[in-house]
C-alpha cells in the first residue's frame, strides 16, 4: 500500500478536492493516538484511518466542510459524551484542506508566454505550456512545466479542462488565438484571457456573435485585452500584468482595488 505521503502528492500534481486530518491530542481509551492520519476526499471516500466508528464518521462530515470552506480547522471530540462511544476517552483533529495549484494553460510559447510560465511556477501555479512550432521550446525553460509541442486544436481535445483551471492565450497568428478561443470560451474554467489590441477584441468579438461561434454571455467571460491595466511595453512587463490578473481571480476576497 502507498504511504500517506505519496497519496497526498497524486493529490496536489492532480487537483483533488480532499483534506487532511491529523490527531494532534488525544486522552483516556482512543482508537487511535496523536500523529494518526487520513485523508478524506469530497465524496466522502478516505484513505488511512483515525481509528474507525462514530469518530471518524463525524470527522469525515467535518472534513467535508474544510474541503468546501477551505478554511483548515482544529476540532476536538468527546468520544463518550458527544459520541457515545464506549471508549471513552477524547481526540483533537487538525482537519486542513489540502492546497492544490491552480493549473494554467498558455497557450503560445513566445517572449511573452514563456516568461508569464517561469512567472506563474514560481507563483505555486501548475504550467502547461503549448505551441506548435517546431523548436520553439529552450532549456531555459523548467522542467516542472509541461510542454506540449503539437497543434493547438489537438493538444486542446487531449486536455480535460476543468472549472478551476486559467487559459491565457497569446501566440504568435491572430487565427490561432481566434480558434482558440473559440474552442475553449465555451467551456466553464476559472479564467480565459487573450492577448490583443482593442480593435483585435472588437473585431473578434462581432465575428463570434455575427457567425453564431459564441454568445455575449461567452463573450463576456473572456477578459481581452487579459492583465491587469497598467502601463507595460515589454514582453516581460505585460506577463507581470498578466499574472497579476491570475491571482486576482485566484484569491477572489482579496481583490485589487
């Protein structure tokens, strides 16, 4: 069986929602004692255990709590009086949600794309970087951020997107970011953004709703021209605008005024 240490690795490199609970006190007759740990995904499925019974049930519902407030927890149970457990006996938990990086796909691995990848890593975000030119990647690159060298389109219908992922788009054609966003505007993620002049987002933008691609709804949910607005002129300037958006969205109680 894998250690809880390498369960909670696949975890994190794969965005499953899960918590994890740790004894940290505990007295009298208990199942189990301080350091005991579990995980609890959000169905409720769990992996290790704290000692099994009425303890652990109640756990799981307050993990699942964690799990949907992200707010960790210490919580500490009576196992006879509030429990009614045999035991007798009490335990403490430590119930904290297990932080995942946000996954961001950059689409376009030019001066601007791979400078906002080295950025974003160092952010605690999970990089995929995609272009379809052929050497386009260099060692400058790290290797923690996956590269994906084939046409954009394609490498789009091998990725299972989610509500919580970001897409920037920023590569080098104005017809790869207009199919880009076509394709991915449509789904439900956390954040789409495209890089662009006014007049490439009002012309894009009265293309999508004249030929039926999307609607104002979608529409409205790509920011383009993306970043946070700031005077930049470098490509190094305008990723920095860039990922201060991403973190705008990613921390929402804390936005930027």
């Amino acid at each position: 069986m894998e250690s809880i240490y390498s369960e909670l690795l696949r975890i994190e490199q794969n965005g499953i929602p899960a918590a994890l609970c740790t004894i940290i006190e505990s007295g009298g007759s208990t199942p189990r004692k301080e350091g005991t740990k579990m995980i609890i995904y959000s169905d409720r499925a769990i992996f290790g255990t704290i000692g099994g019974g009425s303890l652990e049930m109640m756990v799981i519902e307050d993990a699942i709590k964690i799990i949907q407030t992200n707010q960790s927890s210490i919580i500490s149970y009576n196992l006879k009086q509030d429990l009614e457990m045999t035991c007798g006996g009490m335990a403490t938990v430590f119930i904290e949600p297990i932080v995942i990086k946000s996954r961001l796909f950059i689409f376009g691995a030019g001066h601007i794309g791979s400078f906002l990848a080295k950025l974003a890593q160092m952010l605690n975000f999970s990089v995929t970087l995609i272009d379809e030119r052929q050497g386009i990647f260099n060692q400058s690159i790290s290797t923690d951020i996956t590269q994906i060298n084939e046409p954009y389109l394609e490498a789009i219908q091998k990725i299972d997107f989610t509500v919580k992922d970001f897409v920037c788009v920023v590569t080098h054609k104005h017809e790869n970011d207009k199919q880009i966003i076509a394709k991915l505007a449509k789904k439900e993620l956390a954040y789409i953004g495209m890089i662009g002049s006014k007049n490439k987002v009002a012309d894009l933008s009265k293309q999508f709703l004249e030929e039926g691609v999307l609607n104002q709804n979608e529409i409205s949910r790509i920011d383009w021209p993306m970043g946070i607005r700031i005077n930049c002129q470098t490509p190094e300037e305008i990723a920095v605008s860039i990922l201060a958006k991403l973190v705008d969205v990613r921390t929402p109680n804390k936005r930027i005024k």
